[in-house]
C-alpha cells in the first residue's frame, strides 16, 4: 500500500478532506471512471485487465471515461445528472442537469496527475516503536503543517473514554489522543474510531492535535489520525505500553512514528504488564460470546483482522 502511494499521486479530494468539492462535484466531474481515466493515460492502470463492466478496462473508459473522447451518450447523460431534491429510487431519473461538466485537469475537481493535489496518494504506512507492523494515516486528510507532528500522550482505554475525554476539556491542543484496546481483537471487532475526530473538530482541536489508535476509521475521518497500529494493545503491541504524557512522534514523509522512550523502559513496562495483562481498565463492556470466541482467535489489522487458524 505505501509503495503504491508513493507512486500513484491524489488527484481528487472531496470533504472532508477539502471544503471545495463534494461527492456531487466528483460526479459532475465525470466520477469514477474520469478518475481512472486520468490514471490510465499516465501508464498507472493495466488497460488490458477484466472489468465487470466490460471486457477489459480499457473497454470501461472508453464508453463511460467523460474526459476521453469516446465516451458513449449514455455517459454525458449521467454525469450531467445534479442534485434535483426530489427522492426518487428510479435509476437516470434526474430532471436536474447540470450545464456543463467539469472537465477542468488542472484546476477541477478531478485533475490530471502532472497538475495533481499531491505527488504521493492518499495513504502512508508508518512504523516505529510504537507501531512495529504498521499503522495507516490517510494522508490526503492531512494538513501540510501535521505532517511532522510532536507532542504529549492522553491515553483512553476506549472510544467512550476518548470522547468524554475531549468534550471534558481533558484534551489540550498539542496533545496526541490514544486510543487502544480497540482493535479486532481488543475491541473486540475493529470498530471505527469516527466519534473521536468527529469530536475534536467540533471542538476546534482537529488541526492542532493527533490520534492514534488500533481501531479503525472511516471515509469520513480527517486531520492527523492514524490508525490500525498493530501489533494492537490487546496482543501485547507497545501502544499498551504508552503513559499519560509520553511524547509520541509522528513524521509522514519519513513514514515514521515513535514513543520517545529508551528500549530498556519499554522493556521495563512490559514486564509489568504481562503480570496484569493486557486488557483495557476500567472498561465496561458487554461483549457477547461470538465476538469473545472471536476475539480469541482474531489477528492484528496488519494481518488482515482476519482469524488465527488452529493447528
């Protein structure tokens, strides 16, 4: 994934990364396909591969890439469809149209990737202490200024404690929100993590603090949020070994995140924590017993979330 990020440059943003283009601008940019097609025509794409829509991808762009010169009727009709206000579930029953499409590369909503937002994607693996298999920052969400990013540890056991931490002014701009023992087998199950960052925006900390966490985060999340580090605080990762104040720090371009804390500490901490064992305090939750079964068998999200098979 990060290999591919760093050759493969963002060349659509809509909220809530941007404030500029939403998904209805997206598709009166030509949606998906023009995405694509922009990809193919820098040699990103193997044209050649199976398509469920056609017989090769190549196929697909030419009937439905808008940006193209070949695109069928059909196309132009879809990508004309705006938002009319009228509920409906009959499939190009739009009597909204919009005038003219977006088909501005270089300064659209979607664009060409030599006039790209950025030379990278939208995703970046980094590794570190604190994350030894990895963890995922959508990076497109992320402002320049949070790229490198530095500060002291508030550590919850849990998306509830989390929130009530920033809405109890616990939270402090500068600080590095923690949120473990939510990952799949922590959890357990993986959920998403979007009440917390939704949170810190509204409280206006979103772009002066960080997250992280072993659970998961959705389309919708944005800001310095950085998630599925693995291994996850219930399989022993050394996020269950951070403390309220630890400074963590985080630097994309260098895909790199840390506690800045000797190995000696760490290993100190470990020891320590192998004898109360690695689960949340002072959380109440009731977990039924398919997901404790679960839970018993899950692997971190680096593997996939998927289930340890039995010998």
């Amino acid at each position: 994934i990060d290999e591919l990020s760093r050759r493969i440059p963002c060349i659509c943003k809509v909220a809530p990364n941007t404030k500029v283009y939403f998904i209805e601008d997206v598709h009166r940019a030509g949606g998906i396909p023009a995405i694509l097609g922009e990809l193919n025509r820098s040699g990103l794409l193997d044209p050649d591969v199976h398509s469920i829509h056609h017989d090769s991808l190549q196929g697909y762009l030419d009937d439905w890439d808008v940006r193209g010169g070949k695109a069928l009727p059909e196309a132009g009709r879809l990508f004309h469809a705006a938002p009319g206000g009228v509920r409906t579930t009959e499939m190009f029953s739009a009597t909204a149209l919009y005038k003219e499409l977006d088909v501005d590369a270089e300064n659209g909503c979607i664009r060409d990737t030599e006039h790209a937002y950025t030379a990278d994607g939208g995703l970046g693996i980094l590794k570190g202490n604190i994350a030894i298999d990895g963890c995922v920052v959508k990076t497109a969400g992320v402002p320049a200024d949070q790229w490198v990013f530095r500060g002291p540890a508030k550590v919850t056991e849990s998306q509830d404690e989390a929130v009530d931490a920033i809405l109890s002014g616990r939270i402090e701009a500068g600080d590095v929100v923690v949120v473990r023992y939510e990952g799949p087998k922590g959890g357990p199950g993986m959920q998403e993590m979007l009440y917390p960052t939704s949170y810190l925006k509204g409280v206006g900390l979103g772009p002066k603090c960080a997250l992280i966490t072993d659970g998961r985060f959705s389309g919708g999340s944005s800001g310095l949020s950085l998630g599925h580090i693995s291994p996850e605080a219930a399989s022993g990762g050394a996020i269950g070994l951070v403390r309220d104040g630890d400074i963590i720090s985080i630097d994309i371009p260098a895909r790199a995140i840390n506690v800045e804390l000797s190995d000696e500490e760490l290993a100190a901490r470990r020891t320590e924590q192998d004898k109360l064992g690695w689960k949340p305090a002072n959380r109440d939750r009731k977990v039924s017993n398919s997901l404790k079964i679960f839970a018993m068998l899950a692997q971190s999200a680096d593997k996939g979330a998927a289930r340890r098979q039995l010998d």
